[in-house]
C-alpha cells in the first residue's frame, strides 16, 4: 500500500479550497482551523460526497477521482454517526459487510467480532435510541472499519460527546486509531482532539494549508495568530537582530536565540509578569508599558489582554489581578524574561 496522494480542488465561487495531502498507511493526520477552512470540504472530496473542481485522488496508487461513493474503500464516521435508527447495534455494523456482497451470516460475524472490540458485545441487540452518545460512537466507528477501508474518515467525531464521555471515548479511539493499518483523516476544530489522535496535523485556512507537521512542532512553532490562540501562545513576526527582533509597533523583544532577518517570536500568557508602576532591579530582559484592554477567567486563572507597547495576553491568579488592582483602562508593565521566549525564522 502507498497510501494517500492528493490534490484537492473544490471551486464554489466565493469560496475555492486547494490543498495537498500526503498520508502514509498507518498515519493518522488531521485536518485543523477554524470553522469554515475548508475542512469539511475536505473530507467530502476524500469520500466523492462533493466532486473535484480540478486536481487528483489516489488510492494506493488507484485514481478515485470518478469513482462513485459507494464503490470506493472508505470508511466514514460523522459527527452525528448517522447510525441506521430501526437497525440493532449488530445490524447497523453488518450494513457495510453486506453491501460488499458477504452473506448474512458472515456480516453479522463480522459486526459481532468489532463490537466486541469496541466492547459493546453486550449491546449488540440494542437500538441506536437506547446507546448512550459514547456508545453510538463507538458503534459508527465498528460500523467504519467494518468494511476494512483502506481510508477512514473522521468527522468531528467527538463534538457531539459530553466532556467526560469524551474523555474515555478518546482515549478509546486513539488505541483503535493505533492499530489501524491504512490511511486515516480526521477533521477537527479541537487542539486537543487533533495532539491526542493524530500522528501529524496539517491546519487549514482559508482554503489552503498554512502549516503542517508533528503536534509537538506546530506546538512550539505556531506560524499563524490562530495557531498560536489554539495552543496559547503571544506570537508576533518581526525582523531579528541577534537577540533583539524588532515587532510590530517599533516594540521590541529581547530572546536567548541569535538569529538574523525575518522570524517568530512567542511566549505564553504564563511567562508574563504584571507590575502597576514600572518595575526596578528585575532581571526580565523585556519590559513593556501596556493597558488593559479586557480580563476574563481562563480556568482557574484571570487572562488579562493588553494594549500598549505590545498587544498581548497575560495569565495571573485571581489574588494577583485582585492585588493589581486590574480592571480594563489601568496601566501596567509587563515584564518577560528572555529565557521564556522563544524565536524561530520565518
């Protein structure tokens, strides 16, 4: 097997996506960006739910381009699973067997063995309307892989799970997704969804693949303001003069790296310190007169946004904001060390 080779082209006018996609078998990549990126478009071309303007599909070597949905080797999980509502837990999975042209009897076989790999052995005879939400998604998941698809397809396959439900039922598809031997696309808006599953991400906006690569580098290495918001970083391009880089505003930050023309610099709100008069014998590098411009709580924390010398998010404990006095319109400092930043070319 060689795996996915793609080029995908969907022309709608006011909206036009055109990305590339490379997934080797055994590979799990997401798709990730905000609503509207063309994700979904994405995962529709992949299925021959939405036709090719322009570009490629191959398969393992094998052009899908015209093949009709029904005929190719994919595996699809939606977000609302679209189970079959008058059909049992057993039935719904021996759908797809069946369709391929296996008898009852080995369909039904077939269905028994994956739901009891997804442990749902024991509701086998139940209806989709008497499964719990994780249960319903584990039954479309058997139903996806029933079929031994050599690509499987992910849609949002979370969203629809409460927050502890979909805790366990992560941490259960990502052991599925590790012994799967073909090709997996999942799409998703979550960061979290996208770390834990998939083995490379690939973020999309716009219609167009802005960065890809392990979890852990796009992590530390965010190229633009929605991937740094996704992984909770202060991110900024400027021009790099050994340790200093010069951002936008005239502001500058002072880094650990020593680096030459155009880069990124980042922080996180964490590495941020707040003083309401400017601070005197501090060891922190960069110093910044700024305003607030909003707080809100961002988990047990307060997040403050800040305007001024340089735009950018603090985090601090709702004693500190409360010592600060913080409220939007007060003045403060903000104070980084260099050690905390981190800069990277552009």
């Amino acid at each position: 097997m060689t795996g996915l080779d793609a080029h995908l082209v969907v022309d709608r006018g006011e909206f036009r996506l055109d990305i590339a996609l490379t997934v080797a078998p055994g590979e799990v990549v997401a798709l990730l960006g905000p609503n509207g990126a063309g994700k979904s478009t994405a995962l529709r071309a992949l299925a021959g739910l939405t036709p090719l303007s322009d570009g490629h599909l191959q398969l393992d070597g094998e052009e899908l381009d015209r093949t009709p949905p029904e005929h190719r080797p994919v595996g699809v999980v939606f977000q609302d699973y679209l189970l079959f509502p008058h059909l049992t837990a057993l039935d719904n999975v021996a759908f797809g067997p069946r369709c391929q042209g296996a008898s009852r009897a080995e369909s039904r076989a077939r269905a028994a063995e994956w739901l009891d790999r997804m442990g749902l052995a024991d509701h086998a005879q139940a209806k989709p309307r008497r499964l719990s939400g994780g249960q319903a998604q584990r039954v479309a998941l058997a139903r996806a892989l029933a079929v031994n698809p050599r690509l499987l397809l992910l849609d949002e396959p979370l969203a629809a799970l409460d927050a502890r439900t979909r805790l366990e039922v992560r941490a259960a598809l990502r052991r599925h997704l590790a012994d799967f031997e073909a090709v997996a696309v999942l799409v998703t808006h979550d960061p979290l969804d996208a770390m834990v599953l998939a083995d490379r991400l690939v973020v999309v906006e716009h219609g167009r693949v802005v960065q890809q690569g392990a979890p852990s580098h796009i992590a530390r290495h965010p190229r633009t303001d929605y991937i740094a918001q996704l992984v909770g970083l202060n991110l900024y391009r400027g021009e790099a003069d050994g340790h200093a880089v010069r951002v936008e505003g005239a502001a500058e930050v002072i880094t650990t790296e020593d680096l030459r023309g155009p880069v990124f610099v980042a922080f996180p709100p964490s590495a941020v310190t707040l003083h309401r008069d400017r601070p005197t014998g501090s060891s922190a590098r960069n110093l910044w007169r700024c305003e607030v411009a909003g707080l809100e709580s961002h988990g047990d924390q307060i997040r403050a946004d800040l305007t001024g010398e340089l735009a950018l998010a603090a985090d601090l404990t709702t004693v500190a904001a409360a010592e600060l006095e913080l409220h939007p319109g007060a003045t403060v400092w903000a104070t980084v060390k260099a050690a905390e930043t981190h800069a990277y070319p552009a």
